[in-house]
C-alpha cells in the first residue's frame, strides 16, 4: 500500500518544552524503549522496532482524528497513542498488561517509558494496566481501536475480538505476523521448549484474520499491506525456528 519513503513522510513530530539536558536524563531513565521516539531532535538509544516500522504499521490510521476517541490496546510505551493525539483525537486510553520484568533484554519497562513520553508531551493520554479480555468492563466505547503487534500473544483471540467488537464504533487496526499462505489457517505454537511462560502462541493467515472478523460480525476486513521483515531482521518476538517473516496489516471496519 505505501513505500517507506511514503510513510516516513506521515510520522509523527514530537515536540516537547523541556530542555535537551533534560530530554536526555529522562530517555536515558529507563534501560530500553520497545519503539522508536524522537523528542525535539534527541531519539531513544535503545528501541526494538523502527520509526519506518511502525509508521507501517500505522498506515491505516486516519492523518485527521479530529473528535474522535481512541483505545490503544497493548500500547506499551505508548507511540501510536501519542501519534493519534497528536492527529487530534480527543480521548485516548492506552492499555497494556505488562509493567516490568528484570530481564533487560525483553525491555519490558512499558508503564514507565509511557509515563516519560507522556510528561515530555504535556500529554492527556491515559495510561491503565488491563489486557484485552477486560476491556469489556469499560464504561465507553471508542471510535477507533488499534491493536499492533498483539494478537499472536492471545490464548483466545477470537474473544478478544468479539471483546474488540462490542466496544468499537467505526473500526480496528491490526497488524501482526501472519503465515504466508492463502488458505486461512492458524499455526498453534509448542511453546514449552523455548517459552515457558507462552509468549507467542499463534500464528493467523491473512485470510484466517479476515474469517474471523467478518464472522463476528465485522462489515468489511481487509488486508492493507504486507512486509517481509527477512530472517535477518530481529524485529520483536521474532525466532527463527519458526516462520515469522510476514507481518499484515488491516482494517475491520463495523
């Protein structure tokens, strides 16, 4: 759908009030960054996926949000939440279940990091721990929903898109790797041997993605764009034993 250079051009321009010194102690605070941030002209040292990445990712996302709420789940440090206030969305939530884990090299420190880019941005975005089966106790619902790098994660995620379902009012973004197949097919991960905690459990073909949602109800499901990230890039949760080259990315529209 777009090239790099294409998407590049819609990323975000993070300004912030507080001084370089002061930008950098801040960044420099937390001991990794999943996603890429620029504040002023100072980056993040240490991040897991790129600014071209994740402007791929989010290609899908209006540039105008005027008015408009949004719920980010799986949010992390927060870049798409940030990215879609700053396109004028009113009400954004993000959540993510995870708060901290000692193993540095998992750079799982999203509540902190979320609350760093928050301060440096004067932001309103609201930040809650809860995963997506919990979102159906929320007292609104949303305009506009993203769910990015998540649902490969999910032990049931055709509840957490009905869940998805029940509390969106226009559409859901999501991306994600996906078997590279026509046929609509899901891969069920052994985990035991490399993960004992199941971090990564499935894997959906495009097409599997697209049953799913219009079963459960959804109007329109497409499939926006592809990418194939190449065994040589180490773009999260990536293992090369298993097929993990392609990412999708989609819109479930009501």
């Amino acid at each position: 759908m777009e090239n790099s250079d294409n998407v590049l051009k819609y990323a975000p321009d993070f300004h912030t009030s507080y001084s370089d010194d002061e930008v950098h102690n801040m960044l420099d605070s937390s001991p990794g960054w999943y996603h890429y941030f620029k504040f002023n002209n100072i980056e993040t040292k240490t991040y897991r996926t790129s600014l071209e990445y994740q402007m791929w990712c989010a290609q899908g996302i209006p540039l105008n949000l005027d008015g408009k709420s949004v719920l980010d789940i799986g949010a992390y440090d927060g870049f798409y939440s940030f990215l879609c206030e700053q396109r004028g969305a009113n009400r954004v939530l993000a959540i993510d279940n995870e708060e901290h884990d000692e193993n540095v090299e998992k750079i799982q420190y999203s509540s902190t990091n979320f609350e760093i880019s928050k301060k440096l941005l004067n932001s309103n975005v609201e930040y809650k721990k809860m995963d997506v089966y919990d979102i159906r106790n929320l007292n609104e619902s949303f305009d506009v929903i993203l769910m990015f790098g998540v649902y490969y994660h999910l032990e049931n995620v055709i509840l957490a898109l009905q869940n998805i379902f029940s509390k969106v009012n226009d559409v859901l973004y999501l991306s994600g790797h996906i078997l590279e197949t026509n046929e609509p097919l899901l891969y069920y991960y052994d985990t035991s041997s490399y993960d004992p905690d199941g971090w990564s459990r499935i894997m959906a073909s495009s097409q599997c993605l697209i049953n799913m949602g219009k079963t459960i109800g959804f109007n329109n499901v497409e499939l926006l764009d592809t990418k194939n990230l190449g065994k040589t890039k180490k773009y999260p949760h990536m293992i090369d034993s298993n097929p993990r080259d392609m990412v999708g990315t989609f819109k479930f529209s009501k």
